[in-house]
C-alpha cells in the first residue's frame, strides 16, 4: 500500500487535489516534527531540572550543616540559595508542570510553519486557528487554560489529531484517485 503513495499522481487528478494532499501532508508532518522537538526539549529541560534540584538539596545541607559548625554563615550564601531554590521551583511550575501546554504550542507552531511552507492558500489561514476552539470549549467549560480537565497534556491532541485526521483523510482520498 505505500508503494502507491510514493506513485506520482496521474493526469486524471485535478491539481488542486494533489496541492491540498500535498499541503495537508506538509501540514501533519510539520506538527509532529514540532511536538516530537519540543517533547524531547521537555524531558531534556526535566533532566536538568532534576539534577539542579539535586545539585542544590546536597549544596543547601551543606551550607545548613556547616552553620551548624560553625555558628554562622555569610548572608550572601543563604541569599543565593533562596534565589535558586525560587528558579527551580519557577522553573517546576512553568516546564514541568505545563509540559503538554509548551508541547502543543510547538505542534501548533509546526502546524503553521508546515502549511505555509507547502504554500497553503490565503483563504485558508484562518482555519489554522482551529485550537482556538479547544480554547472556547475550556472557557464555556470553566476549566483553566493551562491544564484543562486536570491535565495540560489535553492540549497536544487537540492541535494534532484535526491535522492528523485531514491529512489522513486528503491522503487516503489521493490514494483512491491514483489506484
């Protein structure tokens, strides 16, 4: 079956067809790309956060400890403690605890980049606000934008599975039309 999608299409197939199959294709494929990048930049950010988190634990029972011995330590050290432990709890709370919200930003990000790079036609941008609707349904539901209904990686499937579905659907169309 993939053998016929690497076919070229034949002449009996209207162009603007092929154009959509090929932008939709473009599409999908920038929307992965641009979750796919953006997943590993996550989990990549939470490996160095974890380490951090670590690195400073150790570094502020030393610091408590060496107090402890010596009666006093300089008012700088417990500053720049306290300025670090604020990074990396900010740092929890915006990357670790919005993951799915930065991911899907990304996609959307792809998704743009991908049509317009396939050469989607003017009329058509504004379908690319489609998550838009994602946002008026968590609104109209109450729910907060940046983990909606509990988790904020319900954001990556409302940009990717519409972009998905049109691509497989535009491509399974081309297929028809070329067997």
């Amino acid at each position: 079956m993939t053998a016929l999608t690497d076919l070229p299409p034949t002449s009996s197939q209207p162009v603007r067809r092929r154009r959509a199959g090929a932008t939709a294709q473009a599409t999908m494929r920038g929307g992965l790309i641009g979750a796919a990048v953006a997943a590993g930049a996550w989990v990549l950010a939470g490996i160095v956060a974890a380490t951090a988190f670590t690195v400073l634990l150790l570094v502020s029972v030393a610091a408590g400890a060496y107090a402890f011995v010596r009666g006093r330590l300089h008012p700088g050290v417990w500053g720049g403690l306290a300025v670090a432990w604020a990074v990396v709890l900010l740092e929890r709370w915006v990357v670790g605890g919005h993951g799915g919200l930065w991911v899907a930003i990304a996609a959307w990000f792809g998704v743009v980049a991908g049509a317009r790079r396939a050469g989607i036609s003017k009329w058509a941008l504004p379908l690319l606000a489609f998550p838009l609707i994602g946002v008026a349904l968590a609104l109209v539901d109450r729910q907060s934008l940046l983990s909606p209904w509990g988790s904020a990686w319900l954001w990556v499937p409302i940009v990717l599975l519409p972009v998905i579905a049109v691509g497989v659907v535009v491509g399974a169309r081309s297929n028809a039309r070329n067997a």
